[in-house]
C-alpha cells in the first residue's frame, strides 16, 4: 500500500461538514499538548458513505478502536488504482 502526502486531507473542524474516507486510508490525529505525540492508524471501517465514526486501526500499541475525527485530523488518501474501462 502506498499513501500520497499530496492527497491528505485536513478535515473540517465543524463536525457537521461532508468528511469522507476509505478502508486502507490513514488518519493522523495530530498532537495535543506538550507531552502529546501525534497518532496514526489505518482506518479498517467507515460509516456509510464514508463518514464518521470510523473504526481505526493504531499502529503504536496494536489496537483497534472507533473515532469521530477532532480538529488537527487528517486523512491520507491511500493510491488507488484507476478503474479500468
């Protein structure tokens, strides 16, 4: 799997605009206080249509846990193949 730096994507911080992600994207929570180092996981499920809550896959401690993204989230967009025609 691959993951473009150019497709992340700050999401809003108002909840209630259009988020939208995909099983294999990655979401960064970024850190939140001093001690605070950011987090990152693979996101395994999404609600449907692609919004939240989104169940996450943490890759630092190796567990799996659901998510509403906060402001200072991002999302990077995993390459997918194009479809064929």
């Amino acid at each position: 799997m691959t993951v473009s730096a150019a497709a992340s994507q700050n999401l809003p911080s108002d909840p209630g605009q259009d988020l939208r992600a995909e099983p294999g994207d990655i979401l960064i929570v970024d850190a939140a206080g001093a001690t605070a180092l950011p987090r990152a996981g693979t996101i395994t499920s999404v609600s449907p249509g692609g919004s939240p809550p989104y169940l996450v896959h943490w890759h630092a401690g190796d567990y799996e846990s659901r998510i509403w993204p906060v402001p200072g989230t991002r999302v990077l967009k995993r390459d997918r193949p194009a479809a064929r025609s």
